[in-house]
C-alpha cells in the first residue's frame, strides 16, 4: 500500500476516504488560495511525468478531479513535490469542488513530506480551516509543529487529536512531554491522570505523570506512578532513574538502591533492552 | 566455677538449640502435611522461601486483578491472577486465610497474559485483531486448578482471604511483594445469565453510509446463555435470518420478549414467547405493533420491557407527533469498531403492549410529546415505572456538522434524567422526578431496579445513552437520595445492567480489557455496597463482543435453544 509514515507512526495514504462532513467550499481562504498559486511556480520546476495510463485525462485542460488523481498517483510513488503540484493545480482548476478540504489535507502532507515543513504546515492549518476533520490531520501537524518549536500550537494539535481519540499513546507521550518542557506540571497531570488511561500509560507517560508529580513535591504520588510505570514497563532506565531519585528524596534509600540494583541487573541480562 | 558455669551454660544452649530445631522439623511436618490437603498446590510451603529471605525493603507489585476486596460468587470457574512486577522472575503465590485454615501456596514462574481464541468469521479490515495494551503486555498471570480453587473459595466465605504474591530472583531472595483481599460470598448468583454476542464489524454502506454491521453478517449475531459455574457459554439462538436487538425477560423467568426487524426488514415486530427449554418463535408469537392514530404511525419500538407478570410489554414509540422514525431518533454510525454506533431518542413516549387485548396505548403521564421519555423499567411489583426523560428536540438540527466519533461535541446534545410513574393498569399519573438521578448536569439513563424494589441503579455520562465510552454506574435508593458511584465501575464503558432475582449481584458490560466487550460481576450488600468488577471469562472469542447480558429467573439449562420460523416476517 503506497504512503507514508510520520514519526509518530501514523499511516497516511492518500486515497483515504474523505470526510465530507462540515465542507464549505465557498469559504476557502484567499490566502490558502494565494499560497498555492505562490507555490507553484516551485514545484512546477520538478519532473513530474504522469503515467502512460492518465495521460488521457491529462490532455489538454485536464479538470480538477483527474489532477488530484494524479496527484493520489504521485503520492503513492512516494513523489511528494510532484504530488502537491497536482494537488495545488487541481485546487486552482476548481477551488470548489465537493472534496477541497479533503485535497487540501493532501496538498498539505505532499508538502510536509517534500521537506517543506513551512508551507506544508500552512497548507495543513488551511485544511483544518476548511473543515477537514480526522485524527491524521491534526498529529501531522502537530508533529511538524513540534519540529518548528512551535510548542503551543502543537500542543492544540495534539489535544485535538485527543479529542478525537483519547487513549492515542503518541498523543499522549508528545503533548505531556511539551507540557513538562515548558513546566506546565499542573497540566500533564491532567492531561494523564484520567482513570481511562491508566493500563495504557507508555513508560513516557509514566516518566512525565512522575515528574510532574515530584515537581509540585507529591512525592508520594510520584513514587505510586513511578512504580506502577516501572512494574509495567522493567526496563526503562529513566524510570527507574527518576523512582529512585524521589526515594532518595524522601529519604528511602535503601528502596532505592534496590531499584537501582535490579535495573542494573536486568540491563546486564538484557543488554539491548530499550530504555523506554 | 566460671569456666564451669560456662560449660554448663554452652552445654545447656547445644541442648536448646537441638530442641529447638527438633521443634522447627515437627512443626514444619505437621505444616506440610496440613498444607497437602489442598490438592493441586505447590509442596514448598511459604516459610522454605521465608528462611532464605535477605533482609531488604521489598518492592511493591501491581496487582491488578482481582482488586482488593473483590468479593466472587460462590462456585465460579477459577479467575486468573493478575499482576506486574518489575523485579521478580518468578513468584510465590501464597493465600491466607482469616479461619485459621492452612495456607494455599503455589509457585509461578511467570506466564504471560494471553489473549482468547479468534473466531475467524469476525475479523475485517475494518476492526483489528485484540491486542495486549501496555499494562497487558508486561501482566504475569496464575490460574488456580479447579481443586485449589475450590479451597480458596471455601476457606474466604464472608471472612476475606489474603492472597500474597511474592517475587524472587537470583536463587529465590525475595525482592517483590503485594497483597489483596479477597472473599467469596454466601450468595449464589443462582441464575444463568443471557446475553447477545456480536462481531464489531462497521461496514461501509451504499454511498459511503456507515453501517454497524453488513446484512450479509448478521447471521454472525448469537445470543448465548452463560452459568458462571461453567468454563464456557452455551449458545441458544445464531443464524438468524433477521436483526434483533432488545431482549427482555418477565421477572419471574415465564416470558421472553425480543425486537426482531424481520426478513423484510419490518422493524414494527416484537416477539413474545413463553420461556421453554426448546422454544421457538413462530409468526403467531409477532406482536404487530399496530398503527393507529392514537399512538402514531412510526411503530418502532425501544428498549421494550416486559412487565414482571408477563402481562404487559413497556416500549418507547415516536408517538403520535411524529411522522418518521429518522425524526426522533439521534443515530450516527463510525467506522472505529471500538465505539461504531452513537443512538438515542429525541422523541418519543412511552406506551404499553396488553398481550390479551393485542393493543398498544400511551402511558399517560408519560406521553407529552413536549419531552422524550424513555428507557421505561417496571417496578417489581408493577405498580410503577421508572424512566428517563428530556426535552425533545430534532435529532439532527439543520446546520449541525456530523459527529465523526463517540462523544464528538458534534453529537446532537441531550441530557436525560431519571423519573417515576404509577402505571395505575395504564391510566399512568404524574411523573416524579428522581432527585440524584437529575439536575446534575449529566446524562442519567437506563435505570434498572433491585429486586426488592430498594435500589436504581443507572448509567452516568456526558451525553445521550449507550455504549458511551464515559459512562459510569450509580446506585440511588428507588424513592431518591444520594447517588453513589459504584466501586465496580471499570475505566472505559459500564452499562447494559442488569440485576440477578436475589438482588445479591449485578451484571455488566464494560471495555476495561479489550475493545471487545466482555461481562463483569459486582455483589450487592443489603445496604446497596458494591465490591470490584470480577470478570465472566471466556464469555466469547476474543473478537466477538458481549452485550445486553440480562439475567433470567429460570435453572441453569432453563433454555437450550431458540429457533426462529418468521419467515414471512411475522405479516
């Protein structure tokens, strides 16, 4: 199956179904339309050669729907700038066809996995704009957000995807972990300590809900979170790292000196186990 | 002399020291023989692993089933043990006990948690396969043989047991250990447990419309009957030709009631039978819901109840006000299996079935076409109704985007509350509302009443009813009062209730383990006291889900199969 795979692991294909749902055509943002027309001229440089077999559609004035064919067809080549240009021609050919935020999405990604992170990331905030909804949109963008130190529109993007999904573990790993780097310990409790999550939490999320915790000095339910994360998850170092700094802290050495010795011990077992 | 005192003195200690040890081997002989008496335990008793414990703090293990004070029936199949260590490689499971019994000691090298068994006509491109979570993954499990079990069970009758689990690594130094509760109660569950068994299978319509389940896949539905004493389910009713949806039983175990859509996809049709151990339905047994002006042209029926004498079926109808059944009914479908269907009414009334006059009727009282009254149960003398009620509205405004997931803010908006109304042999009254199960800015919905008429118990959410994935259970007394929350609450979806004839236990579904719905148990005291979900394991295949379990007034084998013969729909 062509498409591609964000860091968060999430699949992106292009032909996926459209969400038609909450589509206004007539509302499509001059500047989403002004980006695509500045855009172009760029992408217009590449090679883009269609296949043998659309060529036909593509005679002459080629209409909306063959171009985002075309654009589908270059996406699962794994040629994303070829595949916004389509994209970006079919919008301009007809700004108002039924599926534009759906194709706007696509523009959007082709770009983002071009290595256009700013305009893809303008195209995807454009799409949402335009009504697409899925839980893809919003942990693309979110992703990208978080790679342009955009930390507080990435953390919108990731609570949106939340919203849509509430146990999605990378969500969850991301939107705490921003909200720990920017000390917002208060926030990743909430965010984690919801009674839904709790045989889910990743080692991640254990780390962050423990730190959080330690930070604002509940030591005792760090110990609790840290614990239960380390039962679940006996290899992370980090969490074990972190179980035995808040025993420390409350003066329960020996705890966690046992902690430590059979994190030791079990990374000698098991040299290549991962740390989360 | 005192070189003398100290020979004596030495010699006196060796002699103490002997007698000492001699006492250590009786005892732990008289131990180890009492311990025999279990069959299926282990022969290294706790204490041989006690001796060679280093002294340490010993880390604490998750041990996340059974919970603490989890209280079983007596006489279920024997529950797997459920914990997650980080420091232990192999486990001492010990179990002590409050009458003195000799302990239970068995040993564990770790077995992981496993999924059940897939029944292959269920899997689809649009549902995954069950898959361990997190927590699941790193599980370490012990099952009892059914002998140990047995004892256990025995030995924790209303006094709990204690059940240590004990973790050890190199050369079995104790470095892990937690303990819980745990009792068995005097109350027999003491009837089988029937229940509808599904595939989560959405499927992709016509146009792209979502459906929750293909026609060509409804003969995959069974409806199966379950005697928590045994390993496995017994399946009374599959194939069917047609959808069914709501079952009921009378309380006194006599009649059966299922919507049945039929081949035509009539969904005016209701099915009421007597319980027999072969039943089956025939066209003669399809209640038309008939179609005069007084109750309304649309004749669907919801969450229809039969009355405790069999006499009468309770239903929610559009009522008169209504033309079409898409104008009171919320229903959106998803393609996620794990919650694929949002469905409740907007409108609606309630109006009762007499079976021996073939006619339905409003419940006055219950029937103001100004408000949405629903979920109507009967109490168990039949003299009253509980139900919910809200404002009507339209169940689609014109303009409101399309929800595109369970609990979307996008949903159509309601929020039910609980009432009361004498049935009065169907002259009805005036609605009462429930104070706790109101004005609490939730959804309060399905009401379910104790045998003894003393307690509700409903489902709490944020919007609307059914398979929400936020709902939550709560016990009120039956006139009102403060609700409580009930202990047996999982983390994702509690609902589809239903109470046992004593009143002693409550059956639920929930998503606390999987996606795929399993059934769970909480005893009841006499004060309405709830104790931690115990699970009904094995109740289907791992990815087939367990909904609508009801509790039947008849033995165990009562019913041993339904055959459907509406083959010309019930017309």
């Amino acid at each position: 199956m062509a498409g591609n795979r964000t860091k968060t692991g999430i699949w992106v294909a292009p032909s996926d179904a459209i969400t038609r749902a909450g589509l206004r055509p007539k509302i499509i943002h001059l500047a989403f339309l002004l980006l695509v027309l500045f855009w172009m001229p760029h992408i217009s440089a590449q090679n883009c050669v269609p296949p043998e077999s659309m060529k036909p559609r593509l005679q002459g004035h080629a209409d909306a729907a063959a171009l985002k064919d075309l654009g589908v067809w270059f996406a699962e080549q794994k040629n994303y700038a070829c595949a916004a240009n389509a994209f970006a021609t079919s919008l301009q050919t007809d700004p108002n066809q039924k599926d534009v935020a759906h194709i706007a999405f696509m523009f959007g990604v082709s770009l983002y996995f071009s290595g256009d992170a700013k305009e893809g990331i303008a195209a995807l905030q454009e799409a949402e704009k335009l009504g697409y909804k899925d839980i893809k949109l919003h942990l693309i963008l979110a992703e990208a957000l978080d790679a342009a130190h955009d930390t507080a529109a990435a953390e919108t993007q990731w609570r949106a995807a939340l919203e849509i999904d509430p146990e999605y573990s990378d969500a969850l790993d991301n939107l705490s972990s921003d909200l720990i780097a920017e000390g917002n310990f208060k926030g990743t409790i909430e965010v984690l300590e919801i009674p839904r999550l709790v045989s889910l939490r990743t080692a991640q999320q254990s780390l962050n809900l423990g730190l959080a915790y330690a930070k604002l000095n509940k030591l005792d339910d760090a110990i609790r979170v840290l614990r239960d994360g380390l039962n679940t998850t006996p290899d992370s170092l980090p969490l074990a790292n972190e179980l035995a700094d808040v025993l420390t802290q409350m003066n329960r050495k020996e705890e966690a000196a046992t902690v430590l010795e059979v994190a030791r011990a079990r990374q000698a077992a098991e040299p290549a186990a991962t740390t989360h | 002399m005192f070189s003398g005192f100290r020979s004596s003195s030495s010699s006196f200690l060796k002699g103490l020291t002997a007698l000492a040890s001699f006492v250590v081997v009786l005892l732990s002989i008289t131990l180890l023989n009492r311990h025999s008496a279990f069959p299926g335990t282990s022969e290294s008793p706790a204490f041989v692993y006690a001796a060679q414990e280093q002294p340490r703090v010993l880390s604490p293990i998750s041990i996340d089933y059974p919970e603490d004070g989890s209280v079983f029936p007596p006489g279920i199949t024997p529950p797997t043990f459920l914990w997650r260590d980080a420091a232990g490689t192999s486990w001492s499971i010990d179990v002590t006990f409050a009458d003195k019994s000799a302990p239970v000691h068995a040993l564990s090298k770790g077995e992981r948690m496993r999924l059940g068994e897939i029944d292959p006509e269920c899997v689809s491109d649009s549902n995954s396969p069950p898959k361990l979570n997190t927590q699941q993954a790193a599980t370490w499990t012990w099952t009892p043989d059914a002998a140990t079990w047995a004892a256990i069970q025995s030995h924790s009758i209303e006094q709990p047991a204690t059940v240590t689990i004990t973790g050890y690594r190199d050369g079995q130094v104790a470095y892990s250990r937690s303990h819980v509760a745990m009792a068995t109660s005097r109350d027999e569950v003491g009837a089988p447990i029937f229940y509808r068994d599904v595939p989560l299978m959405p499927s992709a319509g016509i146009g792209g419309a979502v459906q929750p389940l293909a026609p060509s896949s409804v003969h995959l539905i069974h409806w199966r009957i379950r005697d928590i004493r045994k390993p496995e389910s017994h399946t009374v009713l599959k194939d069917m030709p047609t959808c069914a949806n709501c079952h009921s039983f009378s309380a006194d175990g006599k009649t059966f009631g299922m919507d049945i859509d039929g081949p035509a996809n009539d969904k005016g049709l209701y099915a009421v039978v007597p319980v027999q151990k072969h039943m089956t339905i025939e066209s003669k047994d399809m209640v038309h819901w008939n179609t005069d002006g007084l109750v309304g042209k649309v004749r669907v029926g919801f969450m229809s109840q039969v009355s405790p004498d069999g006499r009468y079926v309770l239903s929610t109808f559009a009522g008169p006000a209504v033309d079409r059944m898409i104008d009171s009914y919320y229903v959106t479908n998803f393609m996620d299996y794990r919650f694929l269907q949002v469905f409740f009414p907007t409108r609606g009334i309630l109006e009762y079935y007499n079976r021996a006059t073939g006619l339905r009727q409003p419940l006055p009282g219950a029937d103001d076409p100004k408000y949405v009254q629903t979920d109507g149960v009967w109490s168990p003398d039949g003299k009253y109704i509980v139900f919910a009620r809200a404002e009507a509205r339209d169940p689609r405004p014109q303009g409101q985007p399309h929800a595109t997931h369970a609990n979307d803010p996008n949903e159509t908006q309601i929020k039910y509350e609980l009432y009361r109304i004498p049935f009065n042999e169907g002259k009805g009254g005036k609605p009462e509302r429930i104070i706790g199960a109101s004005a609490n800015g939730m959804s309060n919905n399905f009401p379910k009443i104790s045998p003894d008429g003393k307690w509700i118990v409903f489902v709490q959410c944020k919007n609307g009813q059914l398979m929400r994935p936020d709902s939550q259970l709560y016990i009120i007394p039956s006139a009102g009062g403060t609700p409580r929350r009930l202990r047996a609450n999982t983390r994702l979806m509690n609902s589809w209730h239903s109470f046992s004839p004593n009143g002693h236990w409550l059956v639920f579904s929930s998503k606390a383990r999987s996606p795929y719905t399993q059934m769970y148990l909480t005893h009841l005291d006499a004060n309405g006291n709830d104790t931690p979900a115990i699970l009904i394991d094995n109740a289907t295949a791992a990815n087939r889900a367990v909904n609508i379990p009801e509790f039947v007034n008849i033995s165990p084998d009562g019913i041993d199969e339904i055959q459907v013969h509406v083959a010309d729909g019930g017309k």
